[in-house]
C-alpha cells in the first residue's frame, strides 16, 4: 500500500467495536437498572420443571409473550403448583440470560391471579378500617365469666359446629346453645352472617356469640372480608369470638371482633370456663366455709353449754317461790285466825261490860266487817303481788333462754355466707380483670406488634444473624426478611454503605 493510502486510514476515527459478551453484559445493566421488582400478570405456558428444581415458563397474553425462570430457592415458597393455562400474578426482575442473549423474567414470586386481587383487596379494607380506629382494642368488650346462653353463628353441617359443641360438651355441658344457621362461603354468606347477627342483637338472648366456619383458601373464607360484615360485628353490643379457618388464617372479621381464636375449637375453650376445675374450686371453698361454719357453731355450743352451767332450773326457781308463797299464804292465814280471836275476846269483854249491848254489838259486828273486808282485801292484794312477781320471774327466765340467742346467731351465720358468697364473685371478677391487663400488656410489647407497623428483620441464612448494618452481608449473600405476614427469600445484589 502506498504512502497516500497510509495517510487516507490515519486520518478516519477508529469505531469503538464491543464483543459480543460485553454488549449483552451492559444492555443487561442497563435494563436492570431501570426496572426494579413490578409485579407482572399473564398466563403460563411451556412450563418445563426439571429436576434441578427450577422452573422455566412462558408468560403471554393476547399480545406478547416472555421467557420466564423461578429458580429453587424462591419456588419453594409457592403454595400450588403451577400449571400450563393457569393465570398468575408474578413478582419479576428484568434482565437478559447472558448464555443466550435472551431478554427474561426471574421471578421472585408467583400466585394465583384470582388470589392475589383479593389479597390486595383484603389488605386495602384492611388499612382503612384500621385507619378508622374500627381494631383498637378500647372498643374490644370483655367477654363474660360464666355464659349461661352461647349463640354459634355457622354452618349447622359444617365441622367447626361439631367441634364447638364437643368442646362445650365436655368443658361446660350446663351451658345452652343457640345455633344461627348461615351459609359460610359464596355471593349470600356475607349476608346471611350479617342477619343472624342483627336478629341475635334484636333478641339479646346470649351472652356471647361465636362466628366461625373451617379452614380454607382466601376465595373461601373471603365472606369474612366482607366490610359491611366488619361494620355489624363493630356496632354489636354482644361480645363476639371470630374462629375463622386455621391458625394461620386471618380475616377482617377476626380483627373487628373482640377476642380472636385460632380455631373453632379454641374459641369454645375461650368462651367457658373449665366446668370441673371451676366445680374443683367450688368444692373447696364450699369445705373452707363448712369448716368456718363448724368452728363457729362449736364455739356458740360452748357458750350455750357454759351459760346453761350457770343458769338456774327454771323449774328448781319456780318451786322455790311456790313454796314462798304458799309459806307467806300460811302466816296470812294464821294472822287472820289470831286477828279474829283477838277481835272476838275484846267483843267479849265488852259485852260483859256492857248494860245495853245491842248497840254496842251492832256496831262492833260493823266494824268487825269493815276490818274483815279490809283483810280480805289486803290478802287478795297480797296474792296478786305474788302472782305478779311470779310472771315477772317467768317472764325473765324465758328472755333467758339460749333458744332465742341461737336463732340470732343463725341469722348472723346466713348473713356471712351471703357475703362470703359475694367476696368470692368479687375476687373471681377482679382476677380475671388482672388477667385480661395483663395479656394486653403481654401483646403491647411482643415483637410481632413492631412487624405490623410495617418493620422487617433481616437475617443472614448463611450465619444466622440478624443484619443490623451493611458490613455484615456482601453481594450475592441470600438473606431471609421476616415480615409481620411471612417471608421474603432475597438475594444482595448490591451493598451501599452510608
């Protein structure tokens, strides 16, 4: 080539050329870059899930389609199993297989399309009814500490009826039973619920009321979530357990009522007292205050014994003053008779005196009458004195018998149980007060309260600590974010230090 020619390439600007490699690496960043984690929705197909545990898939709609891989770690979350025509919704980064150059999905999370429109549904009422104070527990009422009428709002061919009844049955089988029969799934549960529960409000013939149904998927127990149903359970006057579906399974019900269990079960164990721990209890205070009784009645016989020790025989007392006044008649008597001697002797003597004594008898037998009147009269006086103080005497004995200083102390004795009967409903009423402060006390300050204020704890899988600050992880550790509802399997995919 000549010199010319050398000149003419020297002066052309070199193009910069990127091998194949470094194209897809860069366009790959570039498109990571400016897509974080969306949420995509379509239906599968080619679904291939080989034995390393992955699966790969294709994502299409009416349109387009895009290749998709959920790699083992995060596929085993899933609670179904895919399947070719089933419609999902997906948690996808966008980014480029390197290998093929091929544009794809690597999803992070994959449920059913149906399901997931309810949960975000059911997560939206959530909030606002949170927002609106309708969960506080200030509105929370306490439930009763011995139902006699427990209303079951259900369905009567359902097992959550038949395990609540066995439950009832065996702790607390003196308790009544009203069913409200509804449906507990489909378009007229939500309403049939919130009937049952205006006709219970109208009649208030239970103490309590338990709404409960079986477990199930979200579509199931989706009547629950009904807010028109949240609003009802709210504006009842009747205490309200929610035991809807499975420990694990929760609904605006069971946030809106106010005691939650976690199964039907559960809530019948919560809704009554353990009859024969409560008739274990009974029993001992009813051996307690039998012991109280015989102490007492003891002591009162003891003092009895000792008052009738000292105590005359009303009858030795009586006698003696019979024979009083049979003693005092006796001398009357005998004075009468000396009185009349005497009297008798002077009417002698002076009729011997006497000249004339015609006169002097008429008037002395006058006067004789007169004195013997008076001595009549005055021994009657006597005998009524007598017989007064007789009655007086018999009155007094009778104001001291026990019989009366008995009945007394029995009157107190019922009057003490009465309120021994009271303190006992008192303190049961008070410590049950005490119990339920403290479990509020208790979920104030469990962690799991900081999780539903929107908080995560971090940990790294590979140590098993808790990730407090960046130096602790590098990039490509895989982490596990503990939320207040699951677990989210991630992947560090860059360290930013503050």
């Amino acid at each position: 080539m000549s010199q010319d020619s050398n000149t003419i390439l020297a002066s052309r600007p070199l193009k910069e050329v990127y091998a194949v490699s470094r194209l897809v690496r860069e366009a790959k960043g570039v498109l990571e870059g400016s897509f974080p984690l969306i949420w995509v929705e379509g239906e599968i197909s080619n679904l291939a899930m080989p034995g390393s545990g992955h699966i790969y898939f294709t994502l299409k709609d009416e349109a387009a389609q895009v290749r998709c891989a959920m790699f083992r770690t995060r596929n085993r979350q899933l609670r179904f199993t895919p399947k070719n025509g089933m419609q999902v919704l997906l948690r996808v980064r966008v980014t480029l297989y390197e290998g093929r150059g091929e544009f794809q999905l690597v999803v992070e999370h994959m449920e059913e399309a149906g399901s997931g429109a309810l949960q975000r549904a059911y997560e939206a009422l959530r909030h606002r009814l949170g927002e609106e104070g309708l969960f506080d527990q200030a509105h929370k009422r306490a439930l009763p500490t011995l139902p006699t009428r427990i209303g079951i709002i259900s369905s009567p061919t359902g097992a959550a009826v038949h395990d609540i009844l066995a439950v009832l049955k065996r702790r607390f089988p003196a308790v009544n039973i009203i069913l409200y029969p509804v449906s507990v799934q489909g378009k007229e549960a939500a309403q049939q619920i919130i009937d049952a529960l205006i006709i219970a409000e109208q009649r208030q013939e239970c103490d309590v009321l338990i709404l409960s149904r079986g477990g199930g998927s979200i579509e199931d127990l989706w009547s629950f979530n009904d807010e028109q149903l949240a609003r009802t359970i709210f504006a009842s006057t009747l205490p309200i357990i929610s035991a809807v579906g499975h420990e694990v399974d929760f609904t605006i019900a069971d946030f809106i009522a106010d005691v939650r269990a976690p199964t039907p079960s559960a809530a019948a164990e919560i809704a009554v007292p353990n009859g024969m721990e409560l008739l274990a209890t009974i029993q001992n205070h009813c051996r307690r205050l039998n012991l109280l009784i015989t102490h007492k009645l003891q002591g009162e016989q003891n003092k009895v014994n000792y008052l009738q020790q000292r105590l005359p025989q009303p009858q030795l007392v009586i006698s003696q003053h019979m024979q009083t006044v049979d003693r005092l008649e006796q001398q009357l008597s005998r004075a009468f008779l000396q009185n009349i001697n005497h009297k008798r002797q002077r009417l002698d003597y002076w009729s011997v005196r006497l000249k004339h004594p015609q006169a002097a008898i008429e008037l002395k037998q006058h006067h004789l009458k007169e004195l013997y009147n008076r001595l009549q009269q005055q021994f009657k006086q006597s005998v009524a004195q007598r017989q007064g103080e007789f009655q007086s005497l018999e009155q007094r004995l009778k104001a001291l018998s026990p019989i009366q200083y008995i009945e007394g102390q029995q009157n107190r004795l019922n009057q003490h149980k009465k309120l021994l009967d009271i303190a006992i409903q008192q303190r049961l009423q008070q410590a049950k007060a005490i119990l339920s402060s403290q479990m509020r006390t208790l979920s104030a300050v469990s962690p799991l309260r900081t999780l539903e204020r929107g908080y995560s704890i971090t940990i790294n899988e590979s140590t098993g600590d808790v990730v407090s600050d960046t130096n602790s992880v590098e990039r490509g550790d895989h982490i596990n974010v503990r939320l207040q509802q699951g677990h989210l399997k991630c992947e560090v995919i860059g360290v930013k230090h503050d």
